[in-house]
C-alpha cells in the first residue's frame, strides 16, 4: 500500500499468533496536485493463522455488512445528509494469494465466494518473484481455471465504455496480477528507481517486465476508481439493501403483481406486528398465568410439608417431655426412699449409742464394786482365835 500510494503509512506489523481475525481500519487523507483522497484502509489481521480457519472470513463478510448497514440506516432517515456522509463502505478488495505455484488454498476459495457478492474482489499473486516466469505464467492459468470452476466471481474491469474498452480488456487477461512492492530506491543508469536488491539481481517495481505493479495501478486508481464506486453502490450494496428491506417486509408489488405503496406496506407490516405483539402477550400472559399457578401449588406443598414436620417435632417434644417427667418422677420416688431409709438408719444408730452407754455404765460399776470388794478383803486384820473384824465403811455411790 505504501508504494501503492507512494506515501508512507502509519502502522505496526502485526505477528501471527492472534487467536481470531481481528479488522484494524485506518482513514487518511491524501493529497496530489489539487486532488484529494480520502482512503480508508481495512487490514485483515491474522487472516488465515488459525488453525482451525473454517469461520476465518467471517469477521471480514460482517465488517462489510456494518458499513452497508450504517449507509442503509443513513439513507433511511427523513433527513438525509448523504452527501456529507463519510462512506465507509468497502470499494475494492485485493485478495493476496501466497505465490506456491501449485494451486489455490482451500481458504483463498471459500473467502472469495464469500466475499464476490459483497465487494469487487481482485486477486493478486503477492512477492511474484518468489517464482519463475514460466511458472508464474502457469500459475495463473491455475488460478483462473479454478476460480471459474468454483464459480467466484472476481472483478472484470468494465469494457462498456470505449474510451477504456481496449486497456481493460487487455488487463482482464493478466488477472490476476503479480505484484512486487518496495519503498527503498535504488540507482539504476541515470534514475532513481523503486526496487528491491538481490544477490543475483535486482527486481525493479515499476518495470512491467518484472511485474504487474504498474497495471495494477493504472487500473485501481487512474482508470476504474469511479467504476469501483459505482459497482460497490449499484451492485453490492443494492444486494444488501434489498434482502434488508426484504426481511423487514417491504415488497415491490403484491401477490397479484400489482404495485405495493409505501404507506400501505408499513400499514401491512405495522398490523403483522401489532398481531404478532398481541399473540406474544396472550403466551406471555398465559405463561405467567402458568407460572403463578405452578408456584402457588409449589408453595402449597411447601406448606403442608412444613406442617407435617411441625406436627412430627411437636409429637417428638411431647414424648421427649413425658420421658423426662417420667425419668424425674422415678428420680424423685428414689430420693425421697432414700431419705427415708437415711432418717430409719440415723434412728437406729442413736439407738444402739444409747443401748450402748448403758450396758457400759453397769460394766464399770460392777467392775468398780468388784475392787472395792477387793481392796475391803485385803485391808482386813485376821487374829487367830478371834473373830476377824471387819471394819464398816460406807461407799455410797451417784450415777
């Protein structure tokens, strides 16, 4: 692009380790002698990187489908300001095709079919001198064959007009194009020149003996720049703009092949959807209705679930609380028993102490009797012939 507008643009190399297919479009204004262009660029970042590429054209075919959708909507409004509106729509698309040689990848079909109906494809074989001449000329041959056998439809320059008829037929022959791009110049004889330097040679951009770069530009920019335009705007986008009107309802004639009036269609659409929103209310209405009822029944069974637990605990806590009267009752029949057989056996006891003291009482005094009697005996003076005499002594004793 940077040779191709021989200016230099801004923007990073993207690496090929993105996980999708990701858009990045940059708008400039550029400026030749007294004419002006706006160009946006939309670059196609990690196209085809992937392994799995099966939705890799994807992102690109929605792209193309919001600018249609942002020009649809501008032009639908009451007031229009179209000719003030920047069109983002897409123009053209140069489809790069890896120079193997051999054939074209199963993806390079798949995405141009997608793409034909949608924007004027050109395809260009990239780094062209990466082959040799003979099998760049087979190579396109390949590339032709299988385009028309797979039926995409890639842009013919217009051959309609004479004042061009000549030069576009006979650059619809060397479609598509080998291109060859640099931005460092080189001295060759007396002239600065775009090329790119080998060692085996040099390869000169604008040479067309070397490369298609020059028919390329003759053709994009200085010939067919307002066919582009055009074809995007009375092709592509009228596509687009009449399966969208389509989808809404919107129809040329009716069924009986009389025409159709706008206020009439959107009288026909505007019932077709009051209809459809009343139906839409009915079900919704009917599905609450459903719903409230499944609820209310949940809820009841919620209920009577929780009284059955309530009547189940309230059973359990009674028998707990008999259990516990009961155990208390018994406990209170053994306590008072026991105080009972304590009070008996405290009765005893100070009744056997009392027995007791008595019988130890006359042990002592018979025992006391017994010494004294004792001592009396052995006090007494024996005289022989006499009669002993016995000395009177009184022992009076106190309990």
């Amino acid at each position: 692009m940077d040779t191709l507008f021989n200016t230099k643009f801004e923007g990073e190399p993207a690496t090929h380790t993105q996980p999708g297919v990701q858009l990045q479009s940059n708008t400039y204004d550029l400026q030749e002698s007294n004419v002006g262009l706006k160009l946006t660029i939309v670059s196609t970042v990690g196209f085809g990187d992937q392994i799995n590429k099966e939705d890799s054209y994807r992102p690109i075919v929605e792209f193309i489908d919001a600018q249609f959708e942002a020009y649809l909507q501008e032009e639908l409004k009451i007031r229009r300001l179209l000719h003030n509106y920047h069109d983002s729509r897409i123009h053209a698309c140069l489809y790069f095709i890896a120079p193997t040689g051999h054939s074209l990848k199963s993806l390079d079909l798949v995405t141009m079919k997608k793409l034909d109906s949608k924007v004027n494809v050109i395809p260009i074989i990239a780094k062209s001198d990466a082959i040799s001449k003979s099998e760049l000329t087979k190579f396109k041959i390949k590339i032709t064959s299988e385009l028309v056998s797979n039926g995409v439809q890639i842009y013919q320059f217009p051959t309609d007009d004479e004042a061009v008829a000549e030069i576009n037929g006979t650059m619809n022959a060397h479609l598509p194009f080998a291109v060859i791009g640099s931005t460092e110049e080189l001295k060759i004889g007396n002239k600065m020149v775009k090329a790119r330097q080998y060692p085996w040679g040099t390869v000169q951009v604008e040479n067309e003996a070397h490369c298609d770069f020059v028919k390329l530009r003759e053709m994009l920019i200085r010939v067919n720049m307002e066919d582009l335009r055009e074809q995007t705007h009375s092709r592509h986008y009228e596509l687009y703009r009449r399966c969208k009107l389509e989808e809404m309802g919107f129809k040329d004639t009716d069924p009986d092949s009389k025409p159709f009036s706008l206020q009439e269609t959107y009288e026909a659409k505007r019932n077709e959807f009051l209809g459809e929103l009343q139906k839409k209310e009915e079900e919704m209405r009917q599905m609450f209705v459903q719903r409230v009822k499944e609820k209310e029944a949940e809820l009841k069974e919620a209920e009577k679930e929780l009284h059955e637990k309530f009547d189940r605990l309230k059973k359990l806590h009674q028998d707990e609380k008999k259990k516990l009267e009961d155990k208390k009752k018994s406990l209170d029949d053994e306590v008072n028993a026991f105080k009972q057989r304590k009070t008996a056996a405290e009765l005893l006891q100070s009744q056997g102490s009392q027995a007791g003291g008595s019988q130890t009482l006359k042990r002592d005094k018979e025992k006391k009797k017994t010494r004294e009697e004792k001592s009396i005996s052995d006090r007494t003076c024996t005289t022989p012939g006499k009669h002993p005499v016995v000395p009177c002594a009184l022992v009076v004793c106190a309990v």
